[in-house]
C-alpha cells in the first residue's frame, strides 16, 4: 500500500505452537536472523522488529520483546513496568469483567458461581469478576478453577460444587477447551438447568459443537470484540492457491484434503490437474461473514505498518507504536493507551442454536467503555434465548425478593445476598432497606408507600364534635327561654327581689359562655386560635363578675335591714353596674396583652402520635392562658367564699344558697379541668376544655335560675312579696 508504506516492504514469519506453552523456543528463533526466511520477497533488512501473538495471556508473559498480541487479555499484562513493550488489539480483561457484571446485574442475578482456567487469564479475569461483583452487590457462591489437563478427579471435584449448588447462573472465564471438558461431564451425570455467561474465549468458538452435551450450551450469553468486514479478504482467499506458497504445509494439507486429491504423486489417488478453485466449492476457509479475532490481527499488522517506517526496513517500533493511530476502511478507530490497550467495545452475543456441526450466534447488545457510565451498556431482550430454548429471564438469587412493607435481614454467616425478610416498623417502607418517611408523612398498610399522616382535630363531623355542639346549642337554648321566662315575669316580686338587672346580665353573659365553646370545634385557624381562649376568659369573667354582685347584694341587703343602717346606698345599681364592667375589663386586658406579645396559633403538633397530625391551638404563651384562668379562679373563689357566708341568712329572699352550689360545681369543674387538660391526647384535650365550660355553665344556669322558674312557672301562689318577704324558720 503506497499510502501507507512508500517503496518498502514487510516481511513475516508464521508460527503455530498448536496452542502449547512452548513457545519460547519458537520466539528465540524469530528475533534472531539464523532461521532463513520463507518469504517470496527480499528485504534489505530481516530482523524481526515486532511479534503478533500470542494468543495466550501466560505464553505472553514470557516474552519481553515488543510485540502486539490479537488475543492475550490478562489486565496483568497493562503493567508497563513489567511489560514495557507490550501492545494489543483486543481489550483487557479489566473492561469485560467489569462489562459481564453490569450484565448480571441487569438481569438481577444477584447469586452466580464462577469458574475459570486455571491460568492467569483466567485466575485474573475472574479475581477482577468477583471484585467487580462485590462492588455491585452481586454475591459469588462458589469459585473455582482447573485445565483441561488437570486430573480427573480435579473436574470431578468442579462437577460435584456445581451439583450441590444453589446459584443457577455460572460465569465461565475459560477458553474453549475448558468449557467443552466441563459441559460433557454436566452431561454425563445428567446436570442441566444453568444460565452460562461466557468469556470472549469461548463464546463464539465454532470448535463447541464437537463436545458431547454442547446443546446444554443453548442460552449462554457473553461479551466478545465485533464482528467485522475485512475488505478485499473473501476474493484474496478465493484466489488462493499452493504455487503462490510452495512451502506452506497447512496449504498442501488443506488443498488435497479439500479437493481430494494429490499435489505430487501417490499410488492409488488422483493427482491435483491445477484446475481446481475455492470459488468452485463452499469451505469455512474462505467463509469471511462471521470474522472477529481475525479482525484484531488485521489491526495488529496494520498498526506495525503505520508506525514510523525507515527506508531500511528498521522500525523503531515501540515509540511509533504508543503514537499510532489510524482508522479502518471499517470505520474503527486504532490506537493504544499509556498501557498499550486498545479501545474497550464489545458486542453482547447469544447462543441461540448449537447443533451436531452448527452454531447460531444472535448480536444482543453493545458495550462501549468509552463512553459515559450510564450510555455504555445496551441490549435488546426480545431478542434473548435462554437455556432450554425458554424466553423467560433465569432466576438466580440467594433470598427472593422482599414483599412490600419488609427489609433484608442478612443470614448469619453468610453473604450479603442471602438475607430474610422483616417486617419494617411503622413509618418506615421497604427500600434497600427501610426508609423513614417524611415528617409528615406514614407508611401505608402494605408498608411500600409513604402517604400524607392523617391529620386530627375536633370537626363537626363526628360524633363527638356533634354532642358537644349539640349540648352547647341546647344550653343557648335553655338560657334563652329562662331569658324570657324571666322577661314575662319581670314585675313579679321573685324576679325583682333577685336583682333583676344582674339577672339579665348573667342570662346574658351565660349565652355567650354557651356559644363560645363552639369556636373549639373546627379545624383551628389564626384568628380561631385567638378567639376561642379570649372570648372564653372575658364572657366567663363577665358571668362570674355578675354572680358576685347579686351575692353582694345578698350581703348588703342583709345588712341594710339592720336598724340605723344605710349601707344599700353604697352598693346600688350603678355601684353594681361599675364593679361588673371592671372587673370585666381586668379579664380583657389580660388578654389584650396576650394577644400583643404572644398569640396562640394553629400547631401541628407530631409528638404525642407518630402515625397521625394533631391540630390544635398552640397556647403561644403559656403564661397568658394560665393568667386567665388564674383570674377566673380567683373570681369564683371569691364568690364562694362570700356566698358561704351568706348562705344562712333568714330570708327567702336570699339567693345565696343557689350561688354557693352553683359555684362548688364551678369550682370542682375547674379544678379537676387542668389534670384532665393536661393528660388528655390530642382532641380529646379539646373536648375536656368544651367540657369543663358546659358544665359549669349549666351549673350556673341550673342552680341559680331553674329553682325561680319552678316558682314562676309551677307554684305561682308563692310568688309574692309575703312569701318573698317571709322569714325562714
């Protein structure tokens, strides 16, 4: 090729150790010049400047002269500082075990077996396997090697782990010979069902077919270099014939046994007549439509040409090849690393059929390590045969998948692959292991979702909610007919000995106590949160303030009667307006203040149940709520006291019998109120403070005015001023 070489030509020797170690003696005998040459052409120059081989990663290993190997893929042999001037064509081991584990791995075999030559191709392809593996979560069960020579009992011994294992997927590192050794024994004792994954040693090897139990091979898949077209080589070999090579045995031995005949002359065969053509006859030497390894020679030779060629056929060929780099007529790029390698790409291949003499390989898929991590693997699996024939994906796990709502809880004493499943605890849902859900979030009942928690809060639309409003709508009710019970019999004496004022004004205050326990009932909102504890404090404030006037009143009445006494001047109707509207105001400018510094607000609150959301009304500051019920306390502890002491004063006209037990009930609410407010959960501490205002709202309303309507409504003939007036005994 003058474009490539300009009035110069290479020569070559060929060597074939029939895939034997010894090839040391065959290598002394190519760098050195004593051999003669078998070439038709003559150089000025016969001293070998490379070697193309071997084929072997351990025959390799032995020689340390520069030479471009089509097929030794021991990562080994990257190592500069032991193998200074070594080259090849085809891709280092390191790239397709790390390209057969994302295989396995895709097909979710987390538990496979491996085996390999016992040789350093094998011993390093499959240690680089397994650490690949271990990187991506994938467990080896068992690891074992041996050569085809080794002794029987060795591969019996390989034979018997393969037997008693329970991984269904085997990745084979071994070349061919290997392979067809192991698959005939399986054979023998009748051990079938595996998935084989294959090395480019042995995967498209069209010599599997002369092994007994080759079918069991069916389904195995694996990565080897891409098959190619090599131009001009199918009608080079068709024209083919022994004058051109006089001295090349294979071609003598091939030729007469191709076309049955004899090249010189032998008693009782027919003698070649020179008219015989491979164009003539179908032979798989000029087959070219399946070439792959043949291809990395093609490159090898052509990487030598482009490197830095002499007139005098010297090459100074280590430096110029580390600089090649050329493309194909194929369109494939050559060139080698800092370590010698060539590029990384792969086709992933199945064996479809593999019959007595005929083997189908399908192209399933590509790798390419040159390209980004999650671009480099792709594969069609529609187009997949696997073992058996079977279109379905081989299983082989160690522990079956987890259920929903589980996690992985590794064996003792084994590999990380073989686990049992656990149930995961609440709020947790099944990943690589359990998973917290979010804050606001639980898992749900499978365990395999995280769903928004359930929020709570006291809503009209249960039933509790419902019975609380009820009894507050009822006891507006009742308030409001007592209201005008006491309305139509305003001018009675029972009515107006009973201060009838303050009377309208508890009445008043009472309905309003009422229908402020509705603001609890509701989902809580900023402007809920502020008003249901205010308005709460301040008509509770109003309501006792106005029971402590009328027991006031009871006093001073009494003591108004006293003779000389003018005490009822000091505590009349205006007085008793004023101290009602003060104390009143006291209440609301305790809340003013509570309001202004800090309010409450709706809190969810995710303490007290983990599974759902509590809504309540964050008090903001404690300090205020505690202020506020503080002085209602302090208000109704007064009117008892007062109350008490006016309880046996003579008259009927005395009420204050009435006030004391309706503020005993106030007080026992209140008080057994905060433990029971304090200790409640969630909505139920809702309902207690409900609670604790209906009840003593009802207190008040049933003990001060129940007992006047009975007078007024059923024993009207004491409603008098005689019988108001008249003197207890």
């Amino acid at each position: 090729n003058p474009n490539i070489l300009s009035e110069v030509s290479l020569g070559y020797k060929i060597y074939n150790n029939c895939g034997s170690m010894d090839i040391l003696r065959s290598a002394m005998a190519m760098v050195s010049s004593h051999e003669s040459s078998t070439t038709t052409a003559k150089c000025t120059s016969q001293t070998i400047q490379a070697i193309i081989g071997h084929s072997g990663s351990t025959p390799t290993m032995v020689l340390y002269v520069k030479q471009i190997s089509h097929f030794a893929t021991c990562a080994c042999l990257s190592n500069r500082k032991e193998f200074p001037s070594f080259f090849r064509t085809i891709p280092s081991d390191y790239y397709q075990s790390r390209a057969l584990v994302q295989l396995v791995k895709h097909f979710g075999w987390t538990w496979v077996g491996a085996i390999s030559n016992a040789n350093d191709y094998g011993l390093n392809g499959i240690a680089m396997f397994i650490t690949a593996a271990h990187e991506e979560g994938v467990c080896i069960e068992y690891s074992a090697a041996f050569e085809s020579t080794s002794p029987y009992h060795d591969i019996l011994r390989i034979v018997d782990i393969i037997k008693h294992s329970t991984s269904k997927v085997i990745m084979a590192f071994m070349s061919h010979r290997e392979i067809k050794v192991l698959v005939e024994e399986l054979y023998k004792q009748n051990i079938t069902g595996l998935q084989w994954i294959g090395s480019d040693a042995w995967i498209t090897d069209s010599s599997l077919t002369e092994s007994l139990g080759h079918a069991a091979l069916i389904g195995s898949v694996g990565f080897t270099v891409p098959r190619v077209q090599i131009p001009g080589l199918h009608p080079f070999l068709q024209e083919v014939n022994p004058s051109q090579f006089p001295n090349s045995m294979f071609l003598k031995d091939f030729w007469e046994t191709t076309f049955n005949c004899s090249l010189s002359y032998k008693a009782g065969q027919r003698t070649c007549n020179g008219s015989e053509h491979l164009k003539d006859i179908k032979t798989p030497f000029t087959d070219v439509s399946d070439l792959r390894f043949t291809n990395n020679v093609y490159k090898a030779v052509y990487a030598v040409a482009h490197a830095n060629v002499s007139t005098q056929c010297v090459f100074k060929v280590l430096r110029s090849l580390q600089n090649v780099n050329f493309i194909t007529p194929q369109g494939e790029s050559v060139f080698f690393d800092k370590n010698g390698d060539s590029p990384a790409r792969y086709e992933l291949i199945n064996l479809q059929q593999v019959s007595e003499g005929t083997m189908k390989v399908a192209t399933i898929g590509y790798y390419d390590a040159s390209l980004p991590k999650h671009q480099q693997f792709t594969m069609n699996r529609n187009q997949i045969v696997w073992n058996g024939g079977s279109k379905r994906v081989p299983v082989s796990v160690c522990g079956e998948s987890c259920p929903p709502g589980t996690r992985k809880a590794v064996q003792k004493g084994k590999p990380v692959c073989c686990y049992d499943c656990i149930p995961c605890p609440p709020g947790e849902i099944n990943a690589l292991n359990c998973l917290k859900c979010p804050v606001q979030q639980w898992s749900n009942t499978r365990g395999d979702a995280c769903i928004a928690k359930e929020v709570e809060f006291l809503s009209y639309e249960e039933i509790m909610g419902m019975l609380l409003a009820l009894f507050s709508l009822i006891g507006v009710f009742l308030t409001i007919l007592t209201t005008l019970v006491f309305y139509c019999y305003r001018n009675t004496p029972i009515v107006r000995a009973n201060n009838s004022e303050l009377s309208f004004l508890l009445l008043f205050s009472l309905t309003l106590c009422f229908l402020c326990s509705l603001t609890f009932i509701g989902r809580p909102s900023e402007w809920s949160c502020m008003l249901r504890h205010t308005a709460f404090g301040i008509t509770f404030v109003l309501c006792i303030s106005c029971v402590l006037g009328k027991t006031i009143v009871v006093l001073m009445a009494f003591r108004a009667t006293l003779p000389g006494s003018n005490v009822m001047k000091w505590f009349g109707p205006p007085q008793q307006r004023f101290s009602v509207f003060a104390l009143a105001l006291v209440q609301v400018f305790i809340c003013a203040l509570w309001l202004t510094t800090s309010p409450p607000f709706p809190y969810e609150n995710m303490n007290y149940y983990q599974e759902k959301i509590i809504l309540e009304c964050h008090l903001g500051s404690a300090i205020g709520f505690w202020a506020i019920l503080g002085y209602i306390g302090l208000l109704a502890a007064s009117c008892f006291v007062l109350a008490f002491l006016a309880r046996k004063l003579p008259d009927k006209f005395n009420e204050a019998k009435f006030i004391t037990f309706s503020m005993l009930i106030f007080c026992a609410v209140w008080i057994t109120f905060i433990p029971a407010y304090v200790s409640s959960p969630g909505k139920f501490t809702v309902a207690v403070e409900i609670f604790a205002i209906l009840a003593s709202s009802y207190g008040l309303l049933f003990c001060i005015f129940i007992p006047k309507c009975y007078i007024m409504l059923l024993k009207p003939e004491t409603n008098n001023k005689k019988q108001v007036m008249g003197k207890t005994k």
